[in-house]
C-alpha cells in the first residue's frame, strides 16, 4: 500500500494530463460555445485568441450566468421585443417568415469568459495541483510551456487516481 502512495506522490502533470486540448475561439458566440460544450461531452474549455495564445477559460456555468443577467436586465433585448412585437402586429404571419428576423446575441465568448488562468508545468507535482484545484475552487488547470498551451488537468483526471486507505483494525 505504500508502494501505491509512494509513486503518487511522486506523479507529476505529465503521468496525468490530457494532450488532446480542446479549445474554444474568443471571437465565438454563446451558441457556437454550447454547441461545443455538449457536442465533446465537456464542462470547459481554455479560450484562445487568433494567434493561439492561451488568454482564459469558459465554461456552462458562465453561460448559464450569462443568461440569467440578460433575463434579469433590460435594455437592447427589450428594444428588440418592442420593434418584433410592432412588426407582429402590422404584418401577418406569412409576410414574417418571408423577413427570416432572428435576434442573435452580440455576447461572445471574450465577454464572458475568465481571465485569469491556472497553469502549471509538465514537472509539477500532481499533488500540487490537487491542492491549487481545491483552494481555488477551480474544475481545470493548463499545462504551458513556454507560454505555450500543452496540455489540461481536470478534476475528473485527479478523481481517476485511486488512492486507497489501509484499514487500521480497531482499538
């Protein structure tokens, strides 16, 4: 058993990281994300810019987020539902359909997405990061080098290394 704990504690980023990085353009919009988000079965993703540069993460709980203040706020949404309720009002149906009028949200994913990012080298202790992930209160943490995106560590990575306790007989 202590072999076991022995040869976790000596586990570094790269004995767990995902290599395949999945990641998400700053530029897109909120449905491009979701779309995303549920079609590769993930929670997250790190955001790049144009030149691939790592520049945060985003995840459903931002979406979500976001949603929830555009339902609570007002402002260019209501103005939109002003001008589509008067344009239901003067013109049927049929004529609307012909219209193709679809309201796009201009959020994109810069706008809601965390700037700051987590990383840690291929040589950090997998303990360390168990440890970042729990005070920070964070699901990912990046894997650079040289500034360079290489890898991701997920909660889910950590939970897959299995410690298990000895059990001590009772007194």
């Amino acid at each position: 058993m202590s072999d076991t704990r022995e040869s976790v504690r000596n586990m570094t980023v790269s004995d767990v990281m995902q290599r395949e990085i999945l990641a998400v353009d700053a530029g897109w919009s909120l449905e491009d994300l979701a779309d995303f988000l549920v079609d590769n079965s993930i929670s997250g993703a790190p955001v790049v810019a144009e030149d691939d540069e790592l520049v945060g993460v985003v995840s459903l709980t931002d979406i979500v987020r976001q949603n929830r203040l555009q339902e609570h706020g007002s402002g260019a949404q209501d103005m939109h539902d002003v001008y589509l309720f008067e344009l239901d009002r003067q013109m049927g149906k049929d004529e609307l359909r012909e219209l193709h009028i679809q309201y796009e949200t201009p959020v994109m994913v810069r706008d809601i997405m965390t700037p700051m990012i987590f990383s840690v080298s291929e040589d950090t202790s997998v303990q360390e990061v168990a440890e970042t992930m729990l005070k920070g209160r964070i699901h990912r943490v990046f894997v650079t080098r040289e500034n360079k995106l290489t890898g991701i560590v997920t909660a889910l990575d950590l939970s897959l290394i299995h410690i298990s306790e000895p059990t001590r007989p009772s007194p």
